[in-house]
C-alpha cells in the first residue's frame, strides 16, 4: 500500500525555480529519503505535501486526494518544514501544548513522551527563545511526533544538532519505524544521512527527481550513497561517469 503518491506535481516560482512533473511514491513502512543540494527543490515538494503551496499535479495521501481530504490527510500526519514554528517567549511545554490545541481530548502523557524522546524534558518550563540551534530543532521534532501520527514529513531533521544529537534523532526515527510502522519522507543535503536512516531514495536536482532507488540496490553498485549521488547527477548532466 502506498502511503504517499504524487504524480506530475509542478511548482514554478517567479525567479522559475521550483519543482517540475515530479512522480513518486512512498510505500507504508518506507523511510524515504529525497536526496539533494539546497535549491533542489526537496522543501518545494514536502510544502506542497502540506498545502502550505500551490501547485498543479496530483498529491494523493493515505488513497486521499490532498485538497478534497486535507483534513483527514493532516489527523494522520505529523511534520518539521525548514525552521520550526517555535514562539519565543513560551516554553517548550507549551509550544506543543499550543500545537495539540486544535485536536482537543487530554495530550498530557503524550507531550511528556514527546519532551523525552528528543530529550528536552529537562528543559520543559524553559522559553524556546533561549534555546539553542539544536535544542529548536528537537522542539520542532517534538512537535511532529506528539500526535504519533502514522506518516512524518521531516525536512532537515539533524539541521543544527551536534553529533550526538543526530545520532539519537536517526535511532528515534528507526525506532518509530521498527516498533510502530510510521512511515517517513526525510529531506537531507547530506548523502551520508540518507544511507544511515532511510530505506528509499529519491534523487532531487534542479526541481526533478532523476534517480529513485533503494539504498541497498544503490550500496551494491556504489562505495555509498555519495558516490551514487555523483553518478547519477553526472549522467543527467551528460557527462561521462568514472
């Protein structure tokens, strides 16, 4: 079953970058990984995804066309686009509390599951805006996962963590995966990131997707996902690969 299908989804943008007649789709119990450079066009397709742009094509999520079933779609979704949506002068508590808001019934025990799985529960009365880089982006993280949705969108995840950081967020998202079958689409610049966390991938260059693969079918004719970006990047520019 596929969680996610987009086909012919096109989003051009005045300076006419963007993302043109991009297709793919993410089955249940994916993690797939869009593998790009920044300006690829990877956050162009998950706002898309989120109705947060316009855009002509077809988002299909859950069997459910996005604008007919957005609502339904985003009670089973969970996501951290670019920067999180943090205010400044609340704490970290109450950031999420203000997220669950509009989903109603008691989020208590949830919230708490969420503050330690990222590992701010320490820091749960203190204001987001003394936070660092990091510690936003595990807020942000939070958020997403509060309402233990079945699908995560997450662009960027390990932005501004420490190593440390970013190896606890990978084990968390293979955890979600392992132990509850949530399905994730993962943005990342980083090819190194994508080969540790994700099952799938979909190269992103220059607003289309021009490799779709599985990691493992990649690593058997690749030293690592790098090696197989820069193949693939060199055959669509034509040039002669080594």
């Amino acid at each position: 079953m596929n969680v996610v299908e987009i086909n012919n989804l096109t989003k051009l943008y005045k300076n006419g970058r963007g993302v043109r007649n991009v297709n793919f789709s993410v089955e249940q119990g994916d993690i797939m990984g869009l593998l790009g450079p920044n300006g690829s066009g990877k956050t162009t397709v998950m706002k898309a995804m989120l109705n947060l742009v316009n855009s002509s094509g077809s988002i299909r999520i859950f069997g459910l066309d996005l604008k007919d079933g957005f609502e339904e779609i985003m009670s089973k979704t969970g996501a951290l686009i670019e920067a999180p949506a943090i205010y400044k002068d609340m704490s970290a508590q109450k950031n999420i509390e203000l997220h669950v808001a509009p989903y109603g019934g008691d989020f208590k025990e949830r919230i708490e599951r969420a503050l330690r799985m990222v590992h701010l529960y320490d820091y749960k009365n203190d204001k987001a805006g003394k936070f660092s880089l990091g510690m936003k982006q595990r807020l942000g993280l939070a958020i997403a996962f509060v309402t233990e949705p079945d699908f995560i969108i997450l662009d960027e995840p390990v932005n501004g963590l420490d190593i440390e950081g970013v190896v606890e967020i990978r084990e968390i998202i293979k955890r979600l995966n392992a132990e509850r079958g949530v399905t994730f689409l993962i943005s990342s610049h980083i090819a190194s990131e994508i080969e540790k966390t994700c099952n799938k991938a979909a190269v992103m260059y220059e607003g289309e997707i021009i490799s779709r693969t599985t990691v493992e079918d990649a690593l058997r004719l690749h030293p690592s996902m790098e090696d197989y970006f820069l193949d693939v990047v060199k055959d669509k520019r034509g040039e002669v690969c080594i």
